[in-house]
C-alpha cells in the first residue's frame, strides 16, 4: 500500500486527469461494497453519504413511514483504471442484486 505522501504527490501528478464516481444505493448493500472493494483493493479513499432519500428505478427510500429505508452515497475521486474496476464492481452487483438499485455516474475532476 502506498504511503500517504506516495499517494498525494501522485493525485497531484495526475491533477486534471482525476475521475470522479458517484455511487448510490441501498444501505442495505453496504457491506457487500466495503467487501469488494477491499477485495479489488481500490476505493480506500472516499466520501460517504448516510441516510441520502431519493427515487430511481427501484423503490423509493425516503425514511419515512411509507418508504422507510434509505440509501448511501460513496464519492470517489481516483485515477482512470481505479474507476474501472470501481464501475465493474457496481456490475456485478447489480446483477446479483437485481431488485435493490444502483446508480453510478462517471465525470472528469480537476483538484484546483
């Protein structure tokens, strides 16, 4: 594992090549993404969102009475070929769990 100061020159290196992932779903999947991505060893840096509400393309989970759970939010900022395996990781877990909703979206970053 790279050390800290490794891993900050090289964001820096990469400035304006960044990639930037945000991924939602369930908290009920939590676990099965912290899983995978320390299996695939990538994500180790990220914002976590709890309790984010919202509606998709599966059932809404708003924390209330009528739709009582809620989902997660990881923001990601890494490097091209982490993202890739980031995306894939969503893959395979939406058709393993096919019911539960995924969403990620891919976007270019700049660290100014």
């Amino acid at each position: 594992m790279e050390n800290k100061m490794s891993y900050i020159e090289n964001i820096r290196k990469h400035a304006g090549k960044l990639t930037r992932l945000e991924i939602i779903t369930s908290q009920a999947l939590e676990e099965d993404f912290k899983e995978e991505f320390k299996e695939q060893k990538v994500a180790a840096r990220y914002t976590k969102l709890a309790n984010v509400m919202g509606a998709g393309y599966s059932n809404p989970r708003l924390g209330d009475a009528i739709w009582p759970q809620l989902n997660i939010m990881y923001i990601i900022y890494c490097q091209e070929e982490e993202a890739e395996k980031i995306i894939a990781i969503c893959q395979k877990l939406r058709e393993k769990y096919m019911a539960e909703g995924i969403a990620c979206f891919k976007s270019s970053a700049e660290e100014v």
